[in-house]
C-alpha cells in the first residue's frame, strides 16, 4: 500500500538510480522534483525526451538545473550522485537552507581520500536541525520497473527520521526494514561493491564456482572491520551487505561485477564502478583499526597495482589452507 502523507520531495542526482527514485516517489503520488546538472548529458537526454530507456517520467516530474530550487522544495532531499563528489556537492548546498530537511543518502560508498563514511561528510556541511539518514541494500531498476519487488533499509541516527522516511517511500514493490547500526549498514553497503568486483574477478577467470568462498569470507572480513569501528559486527549478516549479495555478485546488472570481470579480461568499462574508489578507502580503514582484509586487498593489488589475477586470485583462496576465514 502507498503512502497516504504526500511530501515535496527533490531528488538531486539524474543517472541511472536517482531517475529511478524520481519515477518512484512519483509513482507513489509525491510531489516531485529531479535535479541535473545543466551540462549533464543525462539530464539533457530527460529534458528531450523524458526517459533514459529505463524509466519514462511523467509529466508531474519537475526536471530543474537550479539547485537551489530543488532545495527550497523538499522536505525529503534525496542524493544519489557518485560517493566521491558527494563533499563538493554539499559544499554546494552548505550555502543553502537546509534547516529542517530530511535529507536522505540513497548511494553506498565510503570517501577515498579520507576514509569517512558519507553520513560524516554530510554532517560536516549541515545544522543541526537537518536529519541525515540512509537507503541501502537490494535492488536493481531494471527489476523494479518490471515489478520484481525487494526488501531494502533505512537507517539513521534519528528514529523519527527513520519512521517518516519508511511511511514516506513504502509500498507493494519495496518493503523497508528500520536499521539500528548507522555504522554497520554504511560500510556494509560499500563493501560489497569490492566483493562485487572480487566476484567480477572470478566470472572473467572462469572460477564462478569459488563465489560461495568469496561470500562467506567477504561477510566475516567486513564483519570484523564493522566491530573494529564501533558497529554490530551482525549486521554484515543483513541486507544492506550479505543480503545484496545476489544483487552484486550475480545479477547482469551490476557495474561492480561487470567491471572485474571486464577487467581481468583487459575490456574497457565505461560505467561508475563504486568499488575501486571504495576499496582504496577499506584499505585506509584497515591500517587505521589494525583489521586485515585480504579480499579487498586483492582487489587492489589487481585494480590498482597491476599484479596478475591469476596469481592474485589463486594466494587469496589458497589462503584459506592455512587460515581460518
């Protein structure tokens, strides 16, 4: 059932996910407002012709390339931009009102330079008045439109927030679980976009067969990585990380996945893969909380450093004969 509070919610990010969440608040009878960069090639294209051939906005989609329009409209603020241009962005909206926004990060990542996770950064632009919360977990839009339905999360250090947010976006095609470790679910998130490329590695090797290792020893690796931060090393066990595994590590529609894969088989891959900035930012948490995390540090060693992925992918999983996951 949808929500029956109508709120004016602006969605600032036009690729691929944030057409999506403009098409769904629409959907779900919001007031709606989708912000693009007016150089983008993405917004031009929904200017023209109000689609990206994975969603048709309807004509009750305000499109705009004022930012402060979109600001001044919302009462909900969803990003969903690339995890690395999120501080400009806000560096953006700093100079804005944001007194009394929800704003909301539907985008997983952590920042490369300087380790933080994206709640952090926003928290640093934004008073005290604006609340600050997460969406992770499944879920892809090519399933959405084509009414496949999903569980995903919604977390926050803000239990109004959280329960404003869930009435606001719930319905028959997505069911929403309140989070309760803000630590845990972010980098969470992130994190299995490394094991997505870890994953990627495998299918372009032809070693599909060791996915079930990569899923049990990402889990236990982020899970130590999450207690060693403050979080509930259960929750990599949830949905916004082991539970998007099927979303990461198998669908044709991730760009983690297709961009190992890509990778090892020396193709080129023109679309955002989130993991490789991420992985550099896992590596940084790593030296800083004394956790080993030997998935992601193959994934670097291969991305990064150019080390051969046979050989990589072989020392990761003959690893496992000589120590416990």
């Amino acid at each position: 059932m949808a929500c029956t509070a109508f709120m004016n919610i602006s969605v600032i990010g036009c690729g691929r996910w944030g057409s999506f969440l403009a098409w769904y608040a629409d959907r779900l009878q919001h007031q709606v407002v989708l912000y693009g960069r007016e150089s983008s090639q993405k917004m031009k294209t929904l200017y023209e012709c109000r689609s990206n051939g994975l969603v048709t906005l309807e004509d009750s989609v305000v499109l705009t390339s004022d930012l402060g329009a979109a600001v001044k409209h919302a009462e909900i603020l969803v990003l969903s931009i690339g995890a690395q241009s999120l501080r400009a962005l806000m560096q953006q909206l700093s100079v804005l009102d944001l007194n009394d926004k929800a704003i909301v990060l539907c985008m997983k990542g952590i920042e490369a330079l300087t380790g933080k996770r994206l709640t952090q950064i926003v928290e640093e632009y934004t008073p005290k008045t604006t609340t600050v919360s997460i969406w992770v977990g499944p879920g892809h839009v090519q399933d959405f439109t084509a009414g496949i339905p999903n569980c995903m999360v919604i977390d926050s250090r803000s239990q109004e927030a959280k329960e404003m947010l869930v009435k606001a976006f719930s319905s028959e095609l997505i069911r929403f679980y309140y989070g309760s470790d803000l630590i845990g679910n972010e980098v969470g998130a992130a994190a299995k976009n490394v094991i997505g490329i870890a994953a990627g590695m495998l299918d372009g090797k032809n070693k599909t067969a060791l996915k079930g290792a990569l899923m049990a020893r990402g889990t236990r690796e982020v899970a130590r990585l999450i207690k060693a931060m403050g979080g509930n090393e259960i929750t990599a066990y949830g949905l916004s990380h082991l539970g998007d595994y099927q979303a990461t590590v198998f669908s044709q529609y991730s760009h983690n996945r297709r961009f190992g894969e890509a990778f090892v088989r020396g193709e080129p891959y023109e679309e955002l893969a989130e993991g490789v900035a991420t992985t550099t930012a896992l590596l940084r948490l790593c030296d800083l909380y004394g956790v080993e995390m030997p998935i992601c540090n193959a994934v670097d060693a291969v991305v990064n450093r150019g080390e051969d992925p046979d050989q990589v992918l072989l020392d990761l999983f003959m690893r496992s004969l000589k120590k416990e996951f």
